[in-house]
C-alpha cells in the first residue's frame, strides 16, 4: 500500500500510443498513486503466451531492471506483449498483486482478475470481463482549453460551424487509396458547405501521401488543412477537438473515432470496404460460422469461445461492432445518415471501468 493507504498501481507502457494513452487515462481517472513502467521487449515476445508463462525473458535487460519491490497491489498492462511481464510480477508479490488487462490477452482469460475490453476484440462473457462500447482514451481538459486559446484565432476568418474531418489511413483491416480519399474529400466538403461552414483537415501518421492529396483536392468549401508530422508542437489536433461544432472521422482508427465522441457532438464515420485479404476474409468465415451468438465473442458456450478463453486464438477484430455498439448507444452516425444530428449520449465507459477496478478492493466506486 502507499503511504495514503490506497492501493499503488504500475501501468505497463510499451511502443503503441493507442494503447499507452488509455493506461495512462485509466491509471488517472483511478486516483491511485501509479508509477509507469515502460517495457522494451526483444524477440522472444513473439512466442504464445500460454508457452511464456511468468517470466521477463521477454523484455531486454534495460527495461527489466526497473521491476522491483516493493510491489505494487495492481498491475494493468494492455495487449498481448505484457501478460508473461505481469504475471512474473505477481508471482515475485507472492500472489498478492491483482492483474487488470486491457484490450485482448491472448493468454487464458482466468488469469486475470479484471479484463477490460471493447466490441471489436470479441472476447466471451465472463465474470471477470467488462465489456465496454469504447476505448479508455482521454484527453485532458486543460490541454484542451489551452490549444482552443491558441488556435482560435488563427481560425476566426472560417465560417462557422466548424467540421472537423480526422483522417485516418492504411492499417491490417483497411486501405485507404487515393480514390477512397477522394470520396471522403468530397463527402466532407458536401457537409460542410450544406452547412455554411469549414473544414478543420487533420491527416494522421497511418495517411498515404497520395491519398491526401486526393481528399485535400476534392475539397473547395472554406478550410484548414493540417499535414501530420512527427513531434510538431504545432498539430492543432487538440484544438480541433475543442473547437469543431462537429466531427467526421473515418473507419479505421478506433481512437479518433473515440476522442471525438467525447467532445459530446455529433459524430459521422465514414466507411468503406475492408482489405480483400484472403487469409483475414477466411478467418473472418470461420470465426462467423462456427462462433457462439452472443455479446462479442459470444457466450463461449462453443469450440470457438473456449479456444479464445484459454488464450489459443485471437478472433479478427471486428470494427463493425465497435460501429454498431457507438452507434446503438446513439454517439456515432454514418456520414450522410439523417440521423447525425440527434442529442448525443454521454461516454460513461471510464466510469465502469474504475468501479469494477474499485470492486476488486472492495472499495466503493
């Protein structure tokens, strides 16, 4: 325990943003004293974890030296990577040190006692699962309020409302060539002067060059666009954020999807076809026909759910549900839908979150 008397927590950091800035909003939102621990891995993290078992054997040497006592009351690590990490870590406890995952394990979900996951992992039901609809991604009101003071002014010559259109791009699941850019150029740019108002163009680090320039020149109502670069101080992301009247985020990026929801606007996703991937759409087959029905991964009544309960196969992420769970849940629209303007729910995923972590120590949310 700390010197407060409240459980101590380490976060397991690795290489991958996404899943690095929901630990962090986790370990925030929590109010536990946490000390991140960022874990570099070599080679051996390829291996199944149901083979690693507890052990660093896959982490270098440098980021090893980091663990150790006193050990913590909790570790939440994210992915598949930091299982074999925070299991030697609760073993060095004597057991003591509870286990929060996030995401999908790829490792027997009883090891834990908390996992925390979304749609598109379809991971069973169980006791120790909390299905949420969404990403644990925050972002904090300050930094907010502090990059809407600095942009709004270099923003006041566009009409109002501003449309923030997030471009994502290539990733396992989607291609975004240059013609698909195009087609969500000019979608965007209908919305936006249907309304009277701009574009806010933010491309990501996953965006084809050529796949902005086609969105960029498919666009002719007012606009701002910005180029991502690496460590720019000026990615006006955030203020885009803060300052959009709306949102148009494309399909493939869960946490820009996410992030603009929480702004509590309207929301359009714009879609197009998954990659023609033979071995994803063969295992996407088998996954939908021989899977159990059910929330996610259904009820694990079936071969497939207990393949994924002891960790011996990873379903194919599901984006569509993530869709068809925000959009239930009245958060999202498609780009186009008549829909898009209805009041928006309120995200209170973080909150579940932090109670069900709570629960583990009987403390009340």
């Amino acid at each position: 325990m700390s010197i407060s008397g409240e459980p101590k927590v380490w976060i397991l950091l690795a290489d991958r943003a996404g899943g690095n800035g929901q630990l962090i909003s986790l370990a925030e939102a929590l109010g536990w004293p946490y000390e991140p621990k960022t874990i570099a891995y070599n080679w051996l993290n390829r291996c199944p974890n149901i083979l690693l078992g507890a052990t660093l054997a896959t982490v270098r040497e440098s980021a090893a030296s980091q663990l150790q006592p006193p050990w913590p009351e909790v570790v939440i690590g994210a992915s598949r990577r930091s299982v074999p990490v925070a299991r030697w870590i609760r073993k060095q406890s004597g057991g003591r040190t509870k286990l929060v995952h996030l995401l999908h394990a790829m490792a027997p979900l009883d090891l834990f006692d908390l996992v925390i996951t979304t749609p598109q992992y379809r991971l069973p039901e169980r006791p120790n699962v909390l299905h949420l609809s969404a990403a644990l991604n925050r972002i904090d009101e300050d930094r907010l309020a502090a990059a809407a003071a600095r942009w709004g002014p270099r923003l006041t010559h566009l009409p109002r409302p501003y449309v923030a259109l997030f471009v994502g791009g290539n990733s396992a699941t989607f291609r975004f060539d240059a013609a698909t850019a195009r087609r969500l150029g000019a979608a965007a740019n209908a919305r936006a002067a249907s309304a009277g108002g701009a574009l806010l163009v933010s491309t990501s680090p996953r965006t084809p060059a050529d796949a902005a320039d086609a969105a960029i020149a498919a666009i002719t109502c007012p606009h701002f666009v910005y180029r991502w670069k690496a460590h720019d101080p000026e990615n006006p992301y955030h203020a885009f954020l803060a300052l959009a009247d709306r949102f148009i985020v494309t399909a493939d990026s869960a946490s820009l999807l996410i992030e603009a929801c929480l702004m509590g606007k309207p929301v359009e996703v714009f879609s197009w076809p998954m990659r023609r991937n033979p071995v994803l759409q063969a295992k996407e087959w088998v996954w939908r026909t021989f899977a159990p029905a059910g929330k996610a991964g259904g009820d694990g009544a079936g071969l497939m759910g207990r393949l994924v309960d002891w960790g011996l196969l990873k379903p194919p992420r599901d984006f569509a549900g993530l869709h068809r769970e925000l959009q239930q849940r009245g958060l999202i629209a498609s780009l186009g839908d008549t829909g898009a303007d209805t009041p928006r729910q309120r995200l209170d995923d973080m909150e579940r979150a932090v109670a069900a972590i709570r629960r583990l120590f009987g403390s009340r949310p």
